[in-house]
C-alpha cells in the first residue's frame, strides 16, 4: 500500500508566480539590482593605464585589479580576501538577518531580471497564470517565445560578460564576430549563460530551498537580538476577513485580515505567519504587502515587519553583544593585516632552487661550490634591473652571473648561478642568502634563504 506523504516527495514544485508589489523594500530591491548588475555589465570596458582594469588572466597567471597586478604567490592575499568576505557576512547576518540573501545574491538579482521580463511579456501575476493554464494558441506561443527570447539573449550576454573577466572583452567581442572564438572560451561562456537561464528562469527559488548552504546554517549565527522579518502574532492573531468600517476589538479579530497578499508576493511560496522558516530570503516583499493592507484598512503598519524575537515578547534588544564584539575585531583585524601587507608588498619574488645533483664540488684553490637557479619575476608592469648578490658566509661570491640582470615587466627570468666560498669558511650545512635589488629604486630588495652544503669539518 503506497503512503501519500512519501509519494508527494516525488512530486513536482508547484510554480511560484510572485505578485508584483510597490514599496520602500521594493524600490531598495530594485536600486540594489540595477547597480549591482550595472557593475557587473559595465567592469570589464573600464581601461586601467591602457589595459582592462579587472582582468583575471589565467594563462598569464596574472591578476588585474585596477593599478594592482597580483600573481600565484600572491595567494594568501585573495585566502584573506576571502575570509574577510565570508566573516562579514557572518557579521552582518548575525546583525541583520540574510541581508545578503534578500539585496545582494547573485541569484536573487538574476532571477529578479527575469521576473521582470516574464512580467513585461506575459503580464501580471493572474494573467501568467491563466496563459500557461491555457491551450497553446497565436498570443500563448507569441508571449512565450518573446520571453525566451529575452532569457536567451540575456543569458548569452551575461555568459559573454563573465568570460570577460578571464579574457580580454574587446578581443573577446572581436572573436565572436570573426567566428574565431577558441573552444574553452566558448565552453565556459555558453556554460555560464546556460547557468543563468536555468538558475534564474526555471531553478529560481529551489536554489535557495534546496542547493544554496547558506539557507542550512544561517540559524547557527540567529539568537533572539538578531533582525528578522516576523509576523506579529500577538498583534494579528485571531485573523479573520471583514470590512474597513468593521472595529476588529468589537468583532473579537486582529489586525490580520487574511487577504494572503503576503504569500502571493513571497518569491519562495512560504506563509511569513508560520514562523521563522529557512526558506524566508528577507526580501522583505511581505512587509511592502502587508503595510499596504494596512493603509487600506488605516491599521497601523508594521504587522509583519523587521524587529527581533526579544522586542516581540516585549523584552529589550541589544545591539552591542558579545558575538558582535567578536566578529568585529576579527574582521577589522583582517582588514588591517591585508592593507598593512598590500601597502607594503615588494613587487619582485625571488625563488631559489638548489641543484640536489650534486652536494659540492671542490675547486682549485680550496674553493667550494654549489649549483643554483634562482627564478625572479618582475611583478611591476615596466622592464627593471636588478642587483644579484649573496651573504651568509665570509667570502662567498657568486659566477655564472654579471653584475645585474634585466627582467621583463611582469615576466620571470631563471638565472643559473654557482655560489663559491673558500674551504675554510665552509664547511657542514649552512644557511645563506641570495639577495636581489633594484638598480633604480634602493627600497625595492628582497631575500630568500638556501643551503650551502661544504665537507665535513
């Protein structure tokens, strides 16, 4: 005997179609959208001293932002980058509820876009409704296929826009048109463009019910002070419909009339009076609704609205807590230690590599030598002189290499040295230092230590 409740986990989501909707959240969620994707669009036209101001270039293993080029090495700066990204969203949802999710996901502005153009083509909320209720007909197949048309262009655009960021967009735009686009650009640009238009046109809110994990353990960072969207039970409670005129005290009712307009505009489908659920995105469309009715009914707004657990039971909210304390001291720590390091990062990187073939070679005249390769790169866009020596042991001298070496700019020059000290002063294991300076700049120098390896003593 089959079980209902195990087969409706098989059945097909039932399709949201969110109501349009005016409000203070609404014009906020909109300006959020057009400049967040106004960046996004419009990034990788801006030149920056005559190349692309933000350029992830993956084959050249450089990183483009603005006047700052970035390498490999440079890693632990995009680790710290990332953990000041992830430690501010851990503040802020601690602060605010998911914000981030509500104003600012990706995928809450894309899949807005295309509300957008669903709604232009099809209409509003009931008349979408009725059209895909309806037999396929000349105005069903018209305003459908408007709308796909828009779907796939934007997709196609955003994927193009995305693979500009690894690519050259000019060149990139110059390759299309020619038809001489390479096959991993194209991989990753119709990759991404598909991305969009499943993720924002169809997925929409399962992404965030069910792929995003964000929704699982945003809970963790809740506690009664954090800003939620609640419905005030006490306030609302017993709902009911009834007439404008009506006293809802004389008629036993609370200021909730039951009109649904709060779930009719939720983009996830859920029911803000339930609770707190992890669907809830804090768009806030629910509060727009809600205090719409209100002014309708001339109740007072703020029935479902922004506030914490603590002021609906009436108890005091704290702002400053310790958890806040926290975050805040290790965010600002974070951003402190990466501007500190970026202010004074030295933009050469000196490798030295040991040749493991051989332990020493004696020469003549009591000399000892080991072999080594020293790779530096030139992280400056300009060509640069540098000055190669060694320390660490009295006498040492290098051979192999003149007085100076000149490395493109941006490029890595591999020098093949031999560093020779006299028998005397080596002997053992010992620790050197290879060192390389700017010729035209004194404050431009580097280090790096090796082994130099000598007979037993």
């Amino acid at each position: 005997m089959s079980n209902p409740d195990s087969a409706s986990m098989y059945a097909s989501a039932k399709k949201i179609y969110p109501r349009e909707i005016d409000g203070r959240f609404a014009n906020l969620s909109k300006i959020a959208t057009v400049v967040l994707l106004g960046l996004f669009y419009a990034v990788p036209w801006f030149n920056w001293d005559e190349r692309q101001a933000v350029l992830f270039d993956l084959p050249a293993r450089k990183f483009h932002i603005l006047g700052l080029t970035l390498w490999p090495q440079d890693f632990p700066y995009l680790a710290m980058l990332l953990m000041i990204a992830a430690l501010t969203l851990f503040f802020f949802t601690a602060l605010a509820g998911r914000l981030w999710c509500g104003f600012a996901c990706p995928q809450t502005v894309w899949t807005e876009i295309f509300i957008w153009m669903e709604q232009w083509t099809e209409g509003k909320r009931s008349q979408r409704m009725k059209l895909d209720q309806a037999p396929w007909s000349w105005n069903k197949l018209r305003r459908k296929g408007s709308k796909q048309l828009l779907w796939i262009t934007f997709s196609m655009w955003t994927g193009f826009t995305f693979v500009g960021y690894f690519t050259p967009i000019r060149g990139l735009g110059s390759e299309i048109i020619t038809l001489s686009v390479g096959g991993w650009t194209l991989f990753w640009g119709l990759f991404y463009g598909f991305a969009t238009y499943g993720n924002a046109g169809y997925m929409r809110e399962q992404v965030c019910k069910y792929m995003c994990p964000y929704a699982r353990f945003q809970s963790a960072m809740f506690d009664k002070d954090t800003l939620i969207i609640s419905y005030d039970e006490e306030r609302g409670e017993p709902r009911g419909g009834r007439k404008r005129s009506v006293d809802p005290q004389e008629a036993g009712l609370g200021d909730c009339i039951d009109c649904q307009l709060c779930v009719q505009v939720c983009p996830t489908g859920i029911d803000i009076r339930e609770g707190l659920q992890y669907e809830c995105i804090a768009c806030a469309a629910c509060i727009d609704a809600c205090d719409s009715i209100m002014d309708k009914m001339n109740y007072p707004r703020g029935l479902v609205r922004y506030t914490t657990e603590h002021a609906l039971h009436h108890e005091g909210t704290r702002v400053l807590r310790p958890r806040m304390f926290v975050y805040a001291t290790i965010l600002l720590l974070l951003i402190a230690g990466l501007t500190t390091s970026m202010a004074t990062r030295t933009p050469i990187i000196l490798d030295v590599i040991r040749d493991r073939n051989m332990l020493y070679r004696e020469m003549p005249g009591n000399v000892i030598e080991n072999a080594y390769t020293l790779k530096v790169i030139n992280q400056s866009e300009e060509p640069r002189t540098f000055a190669l020596s060694v320390t660490g042991i009295e006498g040492i001298s290098l051979d192999g290499v003149g007085d100076t070496i000149t490395v493109d700019g941006g490029g890595v020059l591999s020098v093949p040295v031999r560093a020779r000290a006299h028998r005397d002063n080596a002997y053992g294991i010992m620790t050197i230092q290879f060192n390389v300076a700017a010729v035209d700049d004194e404050g431009v120098a580097l280090s790096e230590d090796s082994r130099f390896l000598g007979p037993t003593p």
